[in-house]
C-alpha cells in the first residue's frame, strides 16, 4: 500500500520556506537593511505591512531563514499576545524578553550564554527554566536602552558559535491593545540608536496590518522617519503558478497548465487563499487512488472544498449551501463581469443585469449580506463596500470552478 504523504499545505500557517516564492524586491530592501546593520550602521527597524493573508509572516519567516543559513545571524521570531490596556514600557520590554527566553527554551547552549550574561537563569532541567525571580527583578532591562545593552550583551557571547547579529521578529502586533507601547519602543530605538556605544548589529522586523500601521502614525506622525516601510501586496499570477508547481513537483504530481491558470484567478495573489485551496486540492487526491496530472477536475473540487471551508471560516452568519444559491452565483458572476474589487454600486449592477428578476435576485443577495455585516454602506448613495479584500474575493468567485 502506498504511504499516505503529509499534506504540505496548512492554511492556519506562513508558507513553508521551501515552497516561498516571489517578494524580490522586498527581499532586497530586507537584505540592504540588515547588511547596514551588520557593518555597524545603525539598529534597524522594520515594518512589514500589508492586508491580512496577504503573506507578511511568510516574508518575514523566509527572511530569517536565509539570515540564519547564510549570515550566521542569531534570529528570534516572537508572537505578540499582550492584551492590557496600560501597558508600561517595563512590562513591554520584559514581554519580549520572556518571549526571547521562550522562543530558545531548547537550546540549551544559548540558555547557558543567556545566564553567565543575566544571572537571573537558576537552572534548566528537561526544558524547564527556572528563573531567579529576585534576580529577574534586580537585573532585567528596565526600558528599551537597556534591552538594547543586553541585547548586545547576548550577541558577544554567541560571537564564538559563529553568530553574526540578531534578528528578532515581533509579529501579530494587532493583539496590543494600546499601540502606545509599541510607537515608544520604536522611538527609542531611533532616538538612541547613534549614541549607543554597542555593535547595533540588531534588526528589529514588525509584521502589521494596514490599519494598525495608521493607528501608530497617528500616535506618532514621526514613525516614517524611524521605521523602514516594506509594503506586501498580492503575488502576480506567475508567481502563484510558480507556488503550485514547486509545491506539487515535490509531491511528485505534474500540474497542467489550465489547472494553474485556474488556481491563479481564484486565489488572486493571496497566499492564505493558495495554502487552503492547496490543503483542499492535495487532500482530495489523496482520499482516491493519486493521479500523474492534476487537471481542471481535481482542482475545481479542491477550489469548491476551500469555498466552503472558506464561507465557514469568514461568513458565519451566512451557509455555504446558502451563497451558492441563484442570488449569489448572479451577483458573483457580475461583480466578476465588471471586474470591481472593494467598492460597487447599484448603477454598475444595473448597467449589467437587463433581467428585472436577475437584478431583484442580485439586490436581494446583496441585502442579506448588508445584514450579515459582510457589506456595508459605502461613500456614496447607492454604494456598498466589503468588510475587507478576502471576502470581497470569495463573494466574485463562488462557482468559478463550476
């Protein structure tokens, strides 16, 4: 019996670096910055933007793959999960300390260089450290100079394992609730950054919204100056095909050329969108006897398997079996048509649908997702906009592998 191969596709996860494809430029932004860093330059911040599921993490996760295999660089990739309110510029500062101590609990070596530098590590036994909580309080860095110092501190010491720098991510800042807290940090970083007599071989990278990034620049209008922008948008059609056959040569499947096309219009550049209709496509295959050739068949039932773990996942107040219906398949097919993104009105429909019952039917649909919240009022009389991008997306592709 053949043996059954993981699935290499996870929609809850980054891409896998050995599936990333695309971000060239970004990637070369990425490499200019750390290299200031590495000569001495300046501590670098960076904040790498972008819509959600757009690949920001994936970016981030690839780049310190490669910081790690060919720089030598010390990396650290830490999860944000503070939700108080007020949070202090102490308690921000020991967050990411903690979350340094966490992300290496592991590594045995680095835990013993961190403790002849703190003294306040007592012993790790069996992958749990047990801190000297009398030391953590007397010795840990009490503002962001001071996590700078330490930070520098740690760096020396690895400088006999080969490290050459660090590289410490801060990702899902959307989870703080005050954004206060993260504006300060960067600040200071900028503020202090020349005066500091240390190394600065340190790259800070922030993986964050659209939205949260205005939310900081309104706290600070300054953060341009101090944060190197790295904007992510949607990967072009030949990069997603690039993903896919990358993806299913390793699993020893060929992919036909009408086949990528497809899975290229349906997910439109969004990486969240080609790891679950990935998930969906390998799975099926692997649920009957796995062809040679993935073919328009295969993937048209992997694309309707993704649509409705998509509808579950992001329309919650409306059924999968419920957006197929008559109403929503014509207002798919003519947003498609019109080839609108975010924003429609009823005169675009109009101009479109000549039928009085096909419009009353597209209306209809687009009453109900009003109420769902999945619409909502745009600018003007007559316009309606999505919640955001994705959703716009799943609504003007429903049926399009049918």
């Amino acid at each position: 019996m053949e043996e059954v191969q993981a699935n290499p596709f996870n929609p809850q996860s980054p891409v896998d670096p050995n599936f990333f494809v695309g971000r060239k430029e970004a990637l070369k932004d990425l490499h200019i910055y750390m290299q200031e860093s590495l000569e001495g330059q300046r501590i670098n911040t960076i904040f790498i933007r972008g819509e959600r599921g757009i690949g920001k993490t994936s970016l981030a996760k690839y780049f310190r793959s490669i910081c790690e295999k060919t720089l030598g660089i010390t990396s650290f990739y830490l999860l944000l999960n503070e939700r108080k309110e007020n949070i202090s510029g102490k308690d921000f500062v020991l967050g990411i300390l903690e979350k340094i101590i966490e992300f290496k609990s592991s590594e045995k070596n680095f835990l013993k260089k961190l403790q002849s530098v703190s003294g306040f590590l007592e012993s790790i036994d069996l992958g749990i450290i047990k801190l000297k909580l009398r030391e953590v309080i007397k010795n840990s860095p009490d503002d962001t100079r001071e996590l700078l110092i330490f930070l520098d501190k740690i760096n020396a010491s690895l400088k006999s394992e080969g490290s050459t720098g660090l590289l410490i991510i801060l990702d899902e800042i959307e989870n703080l609730n005050s954004k206060e807290s993260i504006v300060n940090f960067t600040r200071t970083i900028s503020d202090i950054s020349d005066e500091l007599t240390i190394d600065k071989k340190i790259v800070f990278i922030i993986c964050g919204s659209i939205e949260t990034y205005e939310q900081i620049h309104n706290s600070d209008e300054r953060i341009g100056d101090f944060l190197k922008i790295i904007d992510v948008s949607q990967l072009n059609q030949e990069e997603v095909k690039e993903f896919y056959r990358k993806t299913f040569a390793l699993l020893r499947c060929n992919i036909t050329d009408k086949a990528l096309a497809l899975l290229a219009g349906y997910c439109s550049g969004y990486p969240q969108i080609m790891q679950r209709v990935g998930y969906e496509v390998f799975k099926n295959l692997n649920l009957r006897n796995r062809p040679s050739n993935i073919d328009l068949p295969e993937t048209s039932i992997g694309i309707n398997e993704a649509s409705k773990s998509w509808a579950k996942s992001h329309l919650l107040k409306i059924d999968y079996e419920d957006i197929t219906d008559k109403r929503f398949k014509l207002l798919a097919y003519t947003l498609r048509k019109i080839q609108t993104d975010l924003f429609f009105s009823e005169n675009r429909l109009k101009n479109e649908i000549t039928n009085k019952d096909d419009l009353q039917a597209v209306l209809d649909a687009i009453q109900l997702l009003e109420i769902s919240g999945i619409l909502k009022r745009g600018k003007q009389q007559g316009e309606w906009s999505f919640k955001d991008r994705l959703l716009s997306l799943f609504i003007q592709n429903i049926g399009i592998a049918e």
